[in-house]
C-alpha cells in the first residue's frame, strides 16, 4: 500500500476538517401546543401541522428501540440482584 510521501501539516490537517464539524439541530415551537418540533414537519405531541391536526393513528412518536429497552431492564434487574447480596 502506498504511504505518503510528505507529511500533513497542522493548519492544512485543521483545514480539511473544518467541514466535519456538527451543527446543533433547529427546532420551532408548536404553535398549539408550545413544545419543539422540527420545522416543515407536524408536530410528534399534538399532531399539529399548518392549520390541520393529525389523527392519532397516523401520528407516529419516536420511541426506544426494542434492544435498548432490553438492555436497560436487564441492566435494572443485575442493580437488583447486588443490592440483595448486600443486604
């Protein structure tokens, strides 16, 4: 494999990982219900989206994924077991 054959300078390395960065995420209060929602989208709360109102059905909140429920109560039930023995 092919190795570089001058080394990356600091201010060119800083450069090319100036567009890496993140940007924080923009949210909009809901004008119904005043919490934040991502604009151009309805809200997950209410259902509220430019003068119409979602049914519930259709309205989908993110929730914790399957596994990582899991995770947490088998992490609930090991804290439960230590502090039985210590007791």
């Amino acid at each position: 494999m092919a190795t570089p054959t001058q080394r990356r300078t600091s201010s060119s390395r800083k450069r090319r990982a100036s567009h890496a960065a993140l940007s924080p995420i923009r949210t909009t209060t809901c004008p119904k219900c005043k919490k934040p929602k991502l604009p151009h989208h309805a809200c997950s709360f209410c259902g509220y989206h430019h003068k119409t109102t979602l049914p519930k059905k259709v309205r989908v909140k993110k929730s914790v994924k399957p596994g990582k429920d899991r995770e947490r109560k088998d992490r609930e039930k090991k804290e439960a077991k230590k502090q039985e023995k210590q007791v």
